[in-house]
C-alpha cells in the first residue's frame, strides 16, 4: 500500500489539498465573509485541483522514464507497476474527471470562463515533460505557476463571484493575501525546481534536455539557486517584520523563521558546495518540509489574530 502511495505521489497531492482546505476554512471564513461555494462544491474543487496534478505526475513519469532510470530508479517504479496502457487509461480518467468537475464548478457560479484554467493545466501539464522542461528556466516556471495556482483558484471560486461595490474593499484585501500566499508557493517552489534540476543532471544530459542546470552547470547552477534562497530568506525575514511582528503576530513569526526563512537560508549555504545527487535529494526535501511551514501559516496567522483579540 504505502508503495502506491508514493507512486502516486500521494504525500504531494495531500500537500496541495491541505493548503486549499486551511486556505478556506482556516482564513477565508474566520473572516465572516460568505463563501459562493458550499462545502460539498469546495470539496468537489479540492477533488478536481487533485486529479489534474495527479495527470500530471503520470504523464510525467510516462514520458520521462529514460531521464528517470538514470537520475532517480524510484521514480520508474509507476511505469514497472502498470504497463503504459493502464497509466494512459489512468491519465485520461483522472484529467476527464477534473475537467468535468471544473466546468461543472465553473457554470454552477456563473463564470464558466473559470473551466479554462482546468483546460489549460491539464494541456500544459500533457506538453510539460517533451517541451517546457527541456526550455531552461521555462519548465520550473510553469511547475511554480501551476502550484500557485492552486491557492488562486480558492479565491476565484469562493470570493471573486460574489464581488461588489459593497464588499469590493474587503473581497479585494483577502484576494491580496491569498496572492500573498501563492506568491511564497511559486518561489519557493521555483527554488526547489532548480535544485531537482541539479539532482537530475546525468539524466537530463543523457537525454538532451537542456534544463537551467544542463546550460549553465553544476557550480554556476549551485550559485543561481544559493543567491536566490538567500535572497528569498531575506525576504520572509522583511515580510515577517512588516506585517507579523507589526501586528504582534508572535506564533506567525517563530514558525515563519523556524522553517520557510531558516530552510531557505540554509540550502542558500549549504548548495554553494553541494555536488552530489544526494546532496540535491536533502535540500530537495527541506524545502517541501519548508512549503509545509508556508501552508500551515495559513491557520497559525488567523489562530494568532483571534488569541490577540482575547
């Protein structure tokens, strides 16, 4: 069982989930406000955002297999278990069902332009392994823009339908920190990007898929991903002054340095002389524990705003 978990990448998409659900009921609804979903529409959101990246993940391990028996064998494990007809079966079935939930979503709100953007991931997603990830710097963009588009799409569902010049103050400020929050998924998840591209560089150059790290490589690709950590660590350390220690926000601002901005500073450092796949793996892995601090935030922000005004 727990073999088909990872396979599957169940620990990522439970991640995205979590971040949806605390994104709404931990700091959208504390706020009083009224959703334009009811929770069975929201659960069917969380459900249709899930199947389209699970898409993703299964082409992905379809169409990257031979990068994938190089760099990383644990990664083949999903083309060994089911044969590609089965994961193409599996691919169209989950991408139909996130598709069809979201148009239903979509017109259910009125705003049946909203089904787009489940349209455009899951063909961007299809186009991800055999073309904008062999763009450098292209493909990790898309992978950041698609994960925050997964906490944009709360907003869009639940706030911008009901919009109007009554609450547009209001609605407008909450959207802003729902961007806020998309906009820490985005870098941080463009960072780790760059340092799987630098674990997966025997296999991408076996291959020829010229990745940012393959361009540039390893010891200029390690100073790219060192500055920009570090530039990003300095920044969560400024947003953590400017608005959580401003606002007494003391619980927001320990967690925020004990993961995010220590994680970032940290692989900053610690990338400079990395060289080895297992290196990459390590630091890999702290900035998804550090994506989990970013989403737990979510609830310790609103948490700490109601213990103040205790």
């Amino acid at each position: 069982m727990f073999l088909y978990l990872r396979v599957f990448r169940v620990a990522n998409l439970a991640l995205i989930a979590l971040a949806q659900y605390l994104l709404r009921y931990t700091f959208l609804l504390p706020q009083k406000i009224t959703p334009v979903l009811s929770d069975f529409q929201f659960a069917l959101l969380v459900f249709a955002t899930v199947c389209v990246a699970l898409g993703g993940y299964v082409i992905n391990d379809i169409q990257d297999v031979a990068a994938d028996r190089i760099n990383r064998k644990d990664q083949t494990l999903l083309v060994e278990l089911f044969s590609e007809n089965v994961l193409h079966g599996i691919y169209f079935a989950v991408n139909v069902i996130g598709v069809a939930i979201g148009f239903y979503l979509a017109n259910s709100i009125d705003s049946p332009g909203f089904a787009g953007l489940f349209v455009l991931t899951a063909v961007v997603l299809y186009l991800y392994p055999q073309n904008f990830k062999t763009v450098p710097v292209l493909g990790n963009i898309v992978v950041a823009a698609l994960c925050a588009l997964a906490l944009i799409l709360v907003g869009l569902f639940d706030l911008y339908p009901a919009l109007n010049d009554e609450n547009r103050t209001t609605y407008s400020l909450l959207f802003q920190v729902i961007l806020d929050y998309a906009g820490f998924c985005f870098f941080l998840t463009l960072i780790r990007e760059w340092v799987k591209d630098q674990q997966d560089i025997l296999g991408d150059e076996a291959i020829g898929r010229r990745t940012l790290a393959v361009a540039l490589g390893t010891d200029k690709m390690n100073k790219v991903v060192a500055v920009a950590s570090i530039l990003f660590a300095a920044y969560l350390v400024y947003y953590t002054f400017a608005y959580y220690f401003a606002y007494d926000l003391y619980f927001a601002a320990a967690l925020m340095f004990a993961l995010p901005a220590s994680i970032c500073a940290y692989v900053g450092i610690r990338i400079w002389n990395a060289a080895s796949p297992s290196d990459y793996k390590l630091l890999s892995n702290l900035l998804k524990i550090a994506f989990l601090g970013g989403v737990l935030l979510i609830a310790v922000v609103t948490y700490n705003v109601k213990m103040n005004v205790q």
